[in-house]
C-alpha cells in the first residue's frame, strides 16, 4: 500500500495582528505589514558560515546540486509566507515539505528564530491522518495554495510546484539505507542532468 504524505499548517499568532490576506476584497495584497514580513523571510540566514550548513546538507541529502537546494529553501520561504498571511490552511509542494522537513530538525533556529522572530506566528506540520476524506482536502488545499502563490509571487516554478494531479499521483521521496541499496537514476533524469536541463 503506497502511502503519500501530505501536510497542512496550523499558524498561531505569537505578536500582534498578522498580515492576513482577505480573498475576496480588492484590497492590495502587498500591504506595509506583508512587506515587512517578506523582508524578514528574505533576510533568514539559511546559509551560515560553516562546512555543512543547511542548504548544503539539503543539496547532499537530497541529491541535488547548490542551485537547485537555493531553489527549494526559496520556494519555502514562499510557502511560509502564504501560511502566514492565507487565512486558510495551506499545503506544501512535496519538495518544499522536503524543505520544511529538515528545517525542523534544526530546531533552535526553526522555533527560536525562524518562528519566534521572523514569522512571528508559531508553523506547525501536521502530517495527514490518511484516508479518502484527506486526500481529497489536501488536494483541494494544494490547489488553493498554488492560486495563492500565484497572486502574490507569480507562477511558481512547475519544477518545484507540480500541478496539482502531479503532486498527488504518488510519493516522489523515499528514505532508502544506501549501504544496503544501490540507486540508480532513472535514464531520463540522467540524460537531462548530462545536458543541463532539470528534471
């Protein structure tokens, strides 16, 4: 039984109104107090000065090169900015909870900056309870997520937010113990990477 995680978010506010986005209004969405939000999300420092820093260890672990882990920590900044100011739950791409994932795990600079000081707002990731009633949220979630991004950055990148179809057709990431597995890319990917497109 294939089983394919997904993720909502509960924000609870920590100082102060937060920013939230009225869907319905044609008020402006970049307001003074989204601005400043942005500004400090743009600000975090995910790439301190150390031999394995966090945008490192996720290109290592993850297989993908320097640009492509800046690509993902940048698409998270955006999902935690939606989370904020969306006055719905919203749900990650898959490479974006990838991101999440191991932001956690740092979880001085998750809670005690990331959370505490730039959101302001604590992020909680709730992985899914499962069932047909789940799937059936979360892709509706995911779609919501993906209108939101677009109003307030643009189109995002297909490469790290697939369609929603895509995003659900089945898990993209699995743990595998390499010392006992041998992986493989898959012909395509390979051939792509050889000439410099992304898969």
């Amino acid at each position: 039984m294939l089983f394919v995680p997904m993720d909502d978010h509960r924000v609870h506010p920590l100082q102060g109104p937060q920013p939230k986005i009225d869907i319905r209004s044609d008020e402006p969405v970049w307001t003074p107090d989204r601005r400043e939000l942005w500004q400090r999300i743009e600000q975090h420092d995910f790439e301190p000065d150390t031999p394995l820093n966090f945008t490192h260890r996720l290109a290592r672990d993850h297989g993908w090169s320097l640009e492509q882990a800046r690509g993902a920590v940048d698409a998270y900044r955006r999902f935690c900015f939606l989370a904020v100011v969306s006055p719905t739950p919203v749900t990650p791409s898959e490479v974006v909870d990838e991101v999440w994932h191991q932001h956690l795990i740092y979880s001085r600079d998750y809670w005690d900056r990331w959370c505490s000081k730039t959101l302001r707002a604590t992020l909680h990731h709730d992985p899914t309870p499962g069932g047909t009633e789940a799937q059936a949220l979360y892709r509706r979630q995911y779609a919501e997520t993906l209108a939101l991004h677009e109003r307030l950055f643009g189109p995002p990148s297909e490469a790290l937010w697939p369609a929603t179809h895509l995003r659900f057709a089945g898990p993209r990431y699995h743990m595998t113990d390499r010392s006992r597995w041998m992986i493989m890319p898959r012909p395509v990917a390979w051939i792509r990477r050889l000439f410099g497109r992304s898969t």
